[in-house]
C-alpha cells in the first residue's frame, strides 16, 4: 500500500443551493469517468450574482484518486 | 462588451446559521446602493464563538459588479 | 481589556453533513477542555469521497481563546 | 509630504487585444472619477475564450490614490 | 448583532517616525468620512529612502467598519 | 446552467515574441482537442534568456473548459 | 545539540501602544508556563479602533521553544 | 523550439523510504502513459504515521511534458 | 469513524544527516507524550551551516492526531 | 552538467511601452556584468501613472544565471 | 526616467529595541557600499528570546536601489 | 552582538542523487567566496527528467551571512 501513486485533477462545481452541493456535482460528473476517487480539497469558492442573489455557487475542487491499476 | 470596467468591493457579511447566509446578507446589502453585481468570490471564513458554539459566522467576500453607466 | 493575551490552537473536525456541522464538532470537542473560546479562521476544507461520493468532510479551523486567568 | 494618505481601490480591466491594453481601460475609466491617481498592482491575470481564441483578456489592478485634499 | 455587514477598505498611510504613526495617520484621514470603524489589519510595511535613511514608513491597512445604518 | 460542472487543466504556452502570444499558442494547442474551452487564468510568466535577451516567453495558464456532455 | 526539537505555538498579544509591547505582552505571558523559549515570528498584525483611533494593537507570534528535558 | 507548449499534471507519489524514493515513484508511474516529460515540481511534502513513526511519505508533484507530436 | 476530531501540532525537528531524519526525530519526541499520530505536513526546510557546509537540518512539520478518548 | 549550481538575483525593469519591453530593460542591464544568464521570472508587475495614464510599466524579474567558471 | 532599473537584495537587520531600529541597522549598513538606495519592503519579522523577553528583534528587508551609472 | 546585519542571496543547487546533496553543492560553491554563512533555506524544490527518470534536482536555498567586517 505504500507505493500508491495518486493523481489530482482540478474541477469546478456549480449549484444555486450550496457550497456543499456544488462539490457534490464536481464529483458525481467525475465519478462517471474516474475510478477509485480518495480525497477533494476545496481549493476556491465563488460564485455568480444576479438580481442581486447568488445566482449559483461555483466551488473548485482538487480530486486525488489512485493510479494503480488502470490509467 | 470586450471593454467592460468592473469593481470589486471587499464586505465581510455574518449569519449565526450557516457561510452560504453570512455570503447572502453581505449580497443584500451590497444591493442597496450598487447595480450590476456580478460574481463574488470568498476571501476569508471565520467567525465568533459563544458557550463553546459558534455564535456567528463570518464570511469576507469580494464582490465584482460593472462600472459602465454609472459611478 | 487591551492587554489581553490569546492562544490559537488548530483543530480539523469532521462530518458526513456540512461544512458547518464539521466547525461545530471540532469547536464542541474543545470546549470539553478549553474555557473562554472566542473565535475560530477556517484554514482548510477537505474530504474523503466513498463510492464517488464525499464520506465527510473535514475542516480545519483555528481557534483563539483568551489566556487570561488560567493555563 | 511624509504624511500623504492613499487609498487603494481595485478594478478588473478588459481588452480583446492585450493586457496593457485591459490595464490602460481600466485607469480610463478610473479617471473620469479620481483625481491624484499614482500607481498601480497588477493582481490577477485572466480571460474569456470564444472559438478556441482569447475572446478578451481581463486584468484585475488595484490603483493607489492619494486621499489630500478630497474625497 | 449577528447580521452586520462590515465593509473593508485598503488605505496606505505614511509617517517619517515609526509603523504605528503611519497606521494612525491613515486611520485619521479615513476617520473624517467614515463613522463605525471597527478594527484593520496591516497588508504591507515598506519606505522610501533617502541619503541612506528612511525617509518616510508607508504602511498598507484594510480598515473593517460597519455599514449598519449608513451608506 | 447552474449545474454545470468544469475541469481546469494547466498548459506552459511559449513564444519568442510577448506574453500574448504564449498564451495563444498555448490555446491553439488546447483547442485541437478540447471542445468548450470558456476561460483561462495566468499562473505563471517566465522565460529563458540567450546571449542576454529573451530567447521566448513562457507563460502557465490554466484553462476552464464545460464537462457537460462529453468526457 | 543538532538533535534538538522544537515546539511552536501560537499566541496572539495585544497593547494599546506599539506592536513591540503586543508581542512583549505575549511573551511575558508565555514565559509563565513554558522554559527555553528561544525565537518568536511575527505572523499578523492588527487592531481594534474605538473612537477613529487605535484602541489597541493585535499582534499573533509563532513563538519556538526547546521540547528537550520537559514537556 | 520556441513555441514547445508543455502540460503539467499534478500526482503524489509515496514511499516509506524517502523524499527522494516517493517522487522516483511517481515519475516511473507516469511513464507508463506520458511520453517527452521534462521537469517536476515538488509542490507539498506530507505522509502517513503508524506507530509514532514515518509509515510512508507522499509528496506531491507537478509534471510538465511536451504536447508537441501527440495527445 | 465520520465524527473524529484531530488536533495538529507544530514541531521542528533537526538533524545532522538529512530531511528524512529530522522529521523522524520530530516524531519520536511527539511519540514520547501523544497517542494516535494519524499524518504529517512539511511546512519548512532550513538548516544551519558551519565552515561552510550543512551543520543540522530544521525541518518544521505539523502533525495530525486523534482527539477521541484523551486529552 | 547535473551539477551546475545557478545564482539568482532580482531586477526592476520600467519602460513605457509594455511589460515585455520592461523586462528586456532589466535584462539588457543585467547583460552588461552579468554572463551565463538563463532564464527569468516575472515576480511582480506594477507602474507609476501620471494624468490618468500609465507612464511607466515596472516589472520585477528574477534572473537566474550559472556561476561556474566565474564569480 | 521611464527606462530605469532597479536591483533589489535582502537584508536582515536586529536591533534590541524595535522593528524600526533594526530596518534601520540594515539600511545604514547598506549605505556603506551602495549608492542610490530608494525603497524598502518588509519581508519578515521576527527574533530571539532570551529569559522569556525579546533579546533582539530580527527584520527582512528588501531594498531597492537605482542601477544607472555604476555597478 | 544584537545589532548584526546578515545578507540573503538565492542560489539553486543540483544534483543527480538528492535533494540534500543538492543543497550541499549550492553551499560548497557558495563558500568560495562567501565568509561567515549562518543559515540556509529552502525555497523551491524541482527537477529535470531524462528517460522517465529524474535527471538531476534542482534546489533553491536562500543563504543568510553576516555582513560585519567584510561586503
């Protein structure tokens, strides 16, 4: 196990509820393509303001997963 | 459209419930006295403790709207 | 007032929920110890994703307390 | 002269053309309101792209001032 | 008390004798327009030299006041 | 819209002529493979230097692209 | 001796009249629980304001002090 | 030469031996599917404790390689 | 397991040899007083030289551990 | 080759006219004591402005070089 | 004018008495061999403890100084 | 001895076998002609790969010195 080799990718979630949701999108349209999904870490949080309310959260998120058998 | 101006203004918005409120409260402030708000993005998290709890949030926030009419 | 000394110390608490819920159960687990919490920063927001889904999140958060009469 | 006070302000400027172009709009019309303006920070470099080409680059500066007579 | 809304603005003051005066002396011209200040934080400590001396300390300030019943 | 879900992926772009440039190349490039490219941010400029002058430029760029039917 | 470790805490210390005393205040305050102290970094410095003045200085300090016999 | 654009990806490489080891494992990793990789960068330093000792080390790296002939 | 609280610690250890070691000498002194060391972080590499070379490397790490049953 | 060791020191160059022209006036400075430079690395883009427009580009660069042979 | 450079190096000053003094300890010891000096920043500040008070303080400086006619 | 004045130069070492032998190299050529060097820092840690493999490291160190008698 000591010799995983992971790899990050960088997404951007966006949802007009929550911080939470948002990264809850990233990774449900990575978890179509990735296997293996370990750990995110939310890198950046903004968002998109109309009629004076956030419109939408945008959250980005950096996804670690493991490289060990495929890719 | 190329050439739009924007600014940005740092408020800090608080909210004994949740980060997405105290980013909320900051937005309906700010809407008071500017058009054209366009996007947000978060600085800083932080907020009060009382009894052991969090009494309320506090969330620093840039927010970005256009200088093109107006100002 | 003014000569008050704080001490910070830097805690990462976790939940299956939120953001939120994760500071409340860093800052509920030091009250157990800690007397006269004042304010938290959080420093970092992360997590562990289970069948391609976030398992919890975790938070780390800075806390300041006053150092005054004990400790 | 020692004793001047500035404020700081930031804006994002854009050009389809380059960044000292987005820098020069963003000072244009920053001047139409402030007088005394000194210096400025590039802070962030970014842009939108249309076709697979920068549509127009957007460069956020923060513009120095100094608070003397006015505001 | 849980719902203000704080702005932040940046300001560079200068003094020929130490950091403390130039933070004071920005905190003093700001004082003649904006009421409710409530705390600052120092960015930036830098000078200007002269005949190999410091000619003038500049120090950088974001100065938080809250936008209660005004602006 | 609000859902949408964006990868960032990070390119070094270099020319022998300006800043500008690389950063196109480095979009050209991009684009052979990648459909809905939307934004980019610079991260990075540098070059390398030959007989004392700038032999090319070479800039890091993140670029933001939608993940929404494809990949 | 090139063994030694070294803990470093965090404190944050506060005076009305200089960021010296804030951080003279903090040590003083330190030296009453912990031996061999041996250096201090400053890692923030900020105030509260009353009346368009500053109340008193708030300075953090990341103080190192020797883990070797104790503690 | 001059218009080379390069694409870096971030991965973490582990190893309970070293530093040194947990990026070898990383590059050997990586060069089961990247062709022309040119350059790394060391960007976090971090492992895994088991039994108050280093069970193994994870370093994260960024690689850069040339996207010149193929992807 | 979801609710766990962790606290991290800053230490510096040192060491005549290499980065590897002073680390592992961090360590085994935390060892000595703090059950359940989970992860740590390099956070800064310096050292002191004498006549020249290398005389003991400062690695400074923070350490993550476990606040379940004690402290 | 893999032994080289490189020296690196940093400049301010200004022009006119565009960042570039700035950093190849830092670099045609540097040329005339300087042998052996390599590569570059913009840390810093900023200007002074006079009535309203940029009057000068300064633009902080580090400029690595090899010290073989000489120094 | 618009075509100056500018070389900037770091110094690191002590002083027992304040932060002020010790910039100026290193500026004073600058003025020795340079000529032109213009600018400082501070970079870091921080010191020794000895008997639980500040024995020195220790602060970085980067200093700016015109390189037209000589070096 | 409070008064000392020290120097920061960067230099970047490398080596074909490790991260420490890297900076040992950098020191070494540095003690050439440097007296008097106290303490290193690491500030950037990189690579060249040749074959999939790493090729040499490539260290930055910040070196401190005093400046006393000499410079």
């Amino acid at each position: 196990m000591a010799n995983h080799v992971y790899k990050k990718i960088e997404l951007v979630g966006s949802s007009p509820n929550s911080i939470e949701d948002a990264v809850n999108n990233a990774l449900a349209k990575a978890a179509k393509t990735i296997r293996n999904m370990r750990w995110f870490e939310v890198v950046e949080t903004r968002g998109y303001i109309e009629n004076g309310q956030v419109a939408h959260w945008q959250v980005g998120v950096k996804i670690g997963f493991t490289l060990d058998e495929d890719e």
